[in-house]
C-alpha cells in the first residue's frame, strides 16, 4: 500500500542557526514543499538585513531539496513605511508575549501600545502569527490568552490571525467565534497529554511549550485535525535542541518532530479511518488561510515499518527508537 501528498507544509517550524540549521532544515525539505519559518532565534529576525541574511542561509541548508522558506519577522512596533517596503518578503509577524517562551524576552509587554502596528499590517493584509499564552497558572496559560485575541479580532476585524500551535478544546471552539481567526495545531499536541510528559517518569524529549494539556483537549485538537477544519492547519513547532540542553536540571522546551512528522500523521490518520482528510491538513487548508500556491512536489509513503534514529546529530527526536508503520519512498 502507499499514500501521496501534493506539496505538504508545515506552517510553523523552527530551524535553528549554525550547525543546527544545517542539520534540520533538510530533514524538513526532504518531505515538505515548504514551512512557515519562525523569527525567535538568539538575534531575532526583527530587521530587513537579518531577515534576508537567514532566509539566505536556509535556503542554502535546505538545498538541494525543493523547499520554500515562508519568511517572518519578530514583532516589534514596525513603521508602515518599513512594513510596505517588507511585504514582500514576508508571510507573516510572529508576536510572543515578553518571556514566554525560547528566546522571546524581547517580546511584547502590552498589547494596546502595539496597535499602530496592528493597524499597519491590516492594511497592508500581513497576518498575525501569535504565540498565545499568558503568564499565569501554566495549565490555563493558553485559555486565559483568548480574551487577548477576541480583543485583536474585534479591534482589527480585517487583519488574519493565526492562534500559532493551539492545545486545548478552548482555542478549537474558539475558531468558530471570528471569522479572521485560524489556528496551527502540532502532531505531539493530537498525541500526547500532560501524562504522557510527567504522569511517571519525567520525559524531557516530550517537553515543550504550550504544554500538552487534558485528555479532552487532546481529543478535541484530534477531532478537528481529523475532520480538515477547514480553519486549521498543520504547524509542526518542531523545535530542536541538543541532547544537553534537553536532558539537564533545566531543561529545553522542544520537541523534534520534523523528519516524522507526515509519518506519524498517516498513522494516526490511518488509525480513525481518515486518511482523505490528510492532504487538506498538510497542505490544502494552509494555501487558502494564506492565500500562497505551494511549490509542487509530491511526496509517497508506503506501508512499511521505518525505525526512527536513536538521534539527528546530537537531536533526540520523538519516538526515538521506536517503529513506525509508514516509511518514506525515496523520489
């Protein structure tokens, strides 16, 4: 048996810098056409000459394979001036609230000082990304932040707002109250919970932030993927680090999805009977939300077991070791 996707994305994905990038981002070419390539790095991408210094240096990385970086930069308040000049290079803004998560400490402290710049990128239809999470009770971290963007869809009704990696039934219900609001949603989110984490042993390699939350989140984040909302889409937040950092007293948030990705959705797609549904997910749902036509490639998997790598390099990545039932068919 073997499954085609037509141009896969992955519309949130952390590449790294160095001897990273070079390790990861062709692990993600290899099997998608392209990926929303996040700005949060030890120097943010907050700046036109830093923006196409890294596009540059993923594009080499990612070579020779067919893959399209989707640029974004930090949020910051940006001139419309700037913002006009840069349009077209970017796919989006990532805003993440001030010391939330990896490399965010020079994030955003208020929201309400930020609105030239909201209205800026409304009119110039740059969207939204948004790290959404407040700094309260880790838990309720993501479902306290939805007042935050029922204020933004409300106030800027014409400017699309991605809810970036969303855990919990909340933000799925929430999809449906605006209608410029749409949501990425990882693979480790629709598999695992806040048990599987830390109900015994601590397991570092699946810590990451939003945290994995309840089974009934799990299971309504499952339920929208599986069905293609059409709101939704595939970001992986695949976020690698090395085994130091992940396996330490303080460790990482980050988990390493992206060489598995599109096999672990085909197993669990497979698993509910809902395997016409995928390509929407991983493709078809991101170019309308985006309003992007995809480089074509098509990518063919076929019913066979694949053992996952102990590691990449010296990156742990998930089910390290384990057996999946999909394996890649080599173009």
């Amino acid at each position: 048996m073997t499954f085609k996707l037509t141009s896969p994305l992955d519309m949130h994905l952390h590449l790294r810098e160095g001897e990273m990038l070079k390790t990861v981002a062709p692990l993600s070419a290899r099997t998608f056409a392209g990926g929303v390539i996040m700005p949060n790095l030890v120097l943010p991408v907050d700046n036109e000459n830093r923006l196409r210094e890294y596009e540059t240096a993923v594009r080499q990385a990612c070579s020779p394979h067919q893959f399209e970086p989707y640029m974004t930069l930090f949020f910051k308040n940006y001139s419309a001036k700037f913002l006009e000049k840069i349009r077209d290079r970017i796919i989006g803004i990532k805003l993440y609230p001030a010391g939330i998560t990896t490399h965010s400490e020079g994030g955003v402290d208020s929201l309400q000082q930020a609105q030239p710049t909201f209205a800026a990128m409304q009119e110039l239809q740059i969207p939204l990304l948004v790290h959404g999470e407040t700094d309260g009770f880790v838990l309720d971290r993501e479902r306290d932040f939805l007042s935050n963007y029922a204020w933004l869809a409300k106030s800027f009704p014409r400017l699309k707002i991605i809810m970036e990696h969303i855990t919990t039934a909340a933000a799925v219900d929430f999809l449906q109250l605006y209608e410029n609001i749409y949501a990425t949603v990882t693979v480790h989110h629709l598999l695992i919970t806040l048990d599987d984490v830390a109900g015994g042993m601590l397991r570092p390699h699946l810590f990451c932030k939003p945290i994995a939350k309840r089974p009934q989140d799990r299971e309504a984040l499952l339920d929208a993927a599986l069905q293609a909302h059409p709101k939704l889409m595939l970001g992986s937040d695949s976020a690698p680090h090395p085994v130091h950092r992940k396996e330490s007293s303080c460790c990482a948030a980050g988990i390493f999805t992206a060489p598995i990705a599109l096999q672990l959705l085909l197993v669990l797609f497979e698993k509910y009977g809902k395997l016409d549904y995928l390509q929407d997910f991983v493709s078809d749902n991101a170019q309308w939300i985006y309003d992007i036509t995809a480089p074509k490639k098509e990518v063919r998997f076929e019913k066979k077991n694949f053992s996952v790598p102990e590691k990449y390099g010296d990156i742990v990545p998930m089910f390290a070791g384990e057996e999946l039932a999909w394996h890649l068919v080599e173009p």
